[in-house]
C-alpha cells in the first residue's frame, strides 16, 4: 500500500500503527544502549528510516515556503546537493561553465560524473554580464552548454545576477545556483532577491549556514522556471545519500524553515538590517582604522556580514584583537576578516560588537603598520585532463616545487571559504607554488 503523504514531519513520525512489539533495528524502535544519553524528546521521535518518496507530502509544504515546483529536503549538506546537481547536469551536458569561486563539492561532482568544465574567472570579486556576454560570445561551436554560479560568495559579495541570467538564456545556457551563502535571502525584502525568483533550474540552500538548523541540513530547489527534470536529481541522489536520513535533521531543517518563513521574521531582519547600517555609519566615522570592504563591482551586498580591513595591521591581527575584546570572526584572510551576523542576534550582541570596535582602535593606533602581503587572487586554471582522468589516473606524491609543470591529481582547498585552490587535471603552475608554498606536498599524474 502507498504511504499516505504528511503535510509536516512530526505528523510523519507519529503515524506509526499500534504495534506492541518491534523488532528491528534498536535506533529504529526508539532505543538507545543508554536512553539518558539522549533527550527524551528525540529518542521518542527516532522511528523506522523514511525514505524519499515517504516525504511528497512533508517536502511540497517546504516547496510552498519558497514558491517552487519542487524542493528536495537534504540531511548531508548542501555539498550533497552540489554533487547531485553537477550529476544531474552531466546526463544532458558534456561540459560546463563553472564561476572560479566554486566550492569544492562542485569539482567533486566532476570527478563523480566525468562533466568537463571550463572556468570563468572574473577581473573582480564576481562576475559581470559583460564579461560572460564576451566569453560567451567567442566560445565556438563546442563552448559548454550549462553554467554554475556561486552567488552570493563566502564574504557576502553578489553579482549582477538578474542581468547575468539574461546573458545565459540568450545564450542557451541551463543554469545552476549555488546559493548556500544566500539561504536567508527569501525570507525579507530586507535581504538581496534570491535566484529563486529568477530564470535559473536548480538553486541551493544550506539551512545551518543562517537558518539556524542543525550542521548537514540544506534544500535543493527547482524552481517554476527549471527545465530539469526531478527525477534526474532524484537519481543522483539515490546514489549519494545514506538509506536512512535522519529523523532528526528533519526535524531541525523544518522548524529552521517555518521559522525563516514566519511573518516576524521579516521583520526582524529588517530591524536588524537597520542597526547594522547604524553600526557601521558609527564605527566606519572617517578616522580610517576600520573599514568595511566591498570589492568594486559587487553589484549586490548581504547586509548582514562585515567584511573587515585595516592599512594598520594584518588581517590575523586584527582577528586576534577582536577575539581578545570577546568576539570571534567566520574567517579571515589576507585581506580581511569576516564577522556575520542574523536573526538570532540581538540589540545587545550588536553594542557588544561595537564596544570591540572601540577596544580594537586604541590598538590599531598604536600599531607601528605593517606592509601589506597580497591577497589570494585567484588562477585561471589551465586544464590538461578533466577532473575525473586526473583522480583516477596513476599517481606520485612530490612537492610544488617539482610539481610545476605537472599535472594535478588531486584536489586541494582551504574550508573557509571552500574554493579550490588546485583541481585535478591542472596545470600546476608558479601561482600554486606561491600560494601553497614550494615544500608542500601534492599527487600529481604519473608520467
């Protein structure tokens, strides 16, 4: 018999027939070896595994939140999703433009999937029309036949995305939309438009990121506008998920989304957007010390992140003076340090923040200066072999040093913010040895 669907997993969870005896797997009768390492309320919730298809009913109310034809509920990531979709791309595409600020995952799902890319790597921190109206332009008959962005980036930072979009359609471009940094952006007025309210066929979410639900929940969406079919995912992901998603992800990734999508919630942010802006008009006065960096060309900017830098010492300094006055940051890196901020935060977090701000200024002051080292701008990746003949080709371990020339045969990336810093089937070159440094050691294909 079909199971019924339901509108919400609690209702899911309860709708277990009178049984008095169960005997299958313990975690499955709601037993543990030891029940008081567990909250009551959970181990009464741990029920036999659902699978896909026992979620329609739970999933197509998710779908309504964000106005899609289809949302499919994760509990392994958002780096799930980002391999399902490259999978998903690779039955209708050979190859594909990928943004070179990618995350890892993405690169992964190459290897996975055997999809050639050809990276785009823009002039500034994000991609313009104009330059993808030119690449694309003078690409040739064999140019990729899909795209994959990642908007916003880790610090924030958005393209033009709107018109970016037209550019690709013009074009006959699928587009793909990683937007884990962006999952709050649906839910105020307050916030940059999400790609779900533009032309795109698969967008992603990572709810832990500012929903506020637990680590391994995400969404991936298709919008009314997708020209993907579902099963394709569907598919991709039966290959990439455990049989037993878990009960309590689900849990926390639908109470994360009825909490994003209630009424208060827009105004909250709202609220807090509007302190924000009265914090960084207060510290950001015209004395210099501290500024809030936006790269040129950012056509878009999450309000709710705080991207730090100073011409009086480096950024690591400068991250190990605010977490003295009490405040740790998301990162930082050669250029900045990145605080971010979101509905959960309150009036007294936000004096708080600013009452470092005064405690870091004195220092800054009183700092001698410091000569700048560049930042990691990144490569224009040569590839020699697509991802996946890299990854599986035969292999020697050397350092960059004896590596330039070579081809990679692994990938390499610092989390965060994720992107990678070498890919498989690159040439390695001079810039990998001044980022990585010439005794770090790296699988490069065997000759």
């Amino acid at each position: 018999m079909a199971a019924r669907p339901h509108a919400n997993f609690a209702e899911m969870v309860e709708a277990r027939p009178a049984i008095s005896l169960h005997l299958h797997t313990p975690a499955h009768q709601g037993r543990t070896v030891e029940k008081r390492l567990m909250p009551a309320q959970l181990v009464s919730r741990d029920v036999r595994y659902f699978q896909r298809r026992d979620l329609v009913g739970f999933e197509a109310r998710i779908a309504t939140h964000y106005g899609t034809k289809r949302t499919l509920c994760l509990t392994s990531g958002t780096t799930t999703g980002c391999l399902a979709a490259v999978m998903a791309l690779s039955r209708r595409h050979a190859s594909v433009w990928v943004v070179r600020n990618c995350h890892k995952s993405i690169v992964n799902g190459m290897v996975l999937s055997g999809l050639k890319p050809r990276f785009i790597r823009p002039e500034g921190a994000v991609v313009t029309p104009e330059e993808l109206d030119e690449l694309f332009a003078g690409a040739g008959p064999d140019a990729p036949t899909a795209i994959i962005f990642t908007n916003p980036t880790f610090e924030g930072w958005g393209a033009d995305l709107p018109r970016c979009v037209d550019v690709c359609r013009r074009h006959g471009l699928e587009i793909v939309v990683d937007e884990s940094h962006g999952s709050h952006w649906p839910a105020s007025p307050a916030l940059p438009l999400s790609a779900l309210n533009l032309d795109v066929d698969i967008v992603l979410h990572s709810l832990h990121k500012y929903a506020g639900a637990l680590v391994q929940t995400a969404l991936l969406h298709l919008p009314n506008s997708s020209r993907l079919n579902e099963r394709d995912l569907a598919r991709s992901l039966d290959l990439l998920e455990t049989t037993t998603l878990s009960n309590l992800l689900m849990l926390s990734l639908e109470k994360a989304v009825d909490r994003l999508f209630d009424p208060a919630t827009a105004g909250q942010i709202a609220r807090l957007v509007d302190e924000l802006t009265g914090v960084k008009r207060r510290q950001h006065n015209g004395d210099g010390l501290i500024r809030y960096h936006v790269p040129e060309g950012v056509a878009t900017q999450d309000p709710l992140k705080f991207f730090l830098t100073t011409e009086r010492a480096g950024a690591d300094q400068l991250a190990r003076w605010f977490y003295e006055a009490g405040v740790d940051n998301e990162f930082h890196d050669a250029t900045g340090v990145l605080f971010i901020f979101s509905f959960f935060n309150t009036l007294a977090d936000l004096k708080r923040f600013e009452r470092a701000c005064r405690q870091v200024k004195p220092l800054l002051l009183a700092s001698p200066g410091f000569l700048p080292r560049a930042g990691t701008r990144m490569n224009q990746p040569e590839m020699v072999m697509t991802p996946r003949e890299a990854h599986y080709a035969a292999r020697e371990r050397v350092e960059v040093d004896q590596a330039v020339g070579r081809t990679a045969a692994e990938l390499v990336a610092t989390c965060p913010p994720g992107w990678p810093l070498l890919i498989p089937g690159e040439k390695i070159g001079e810039w990998h040895r001044a980022v990585l440094g010439g005794d770090y050691l790296i699988d490069i294909v065997k000759l």
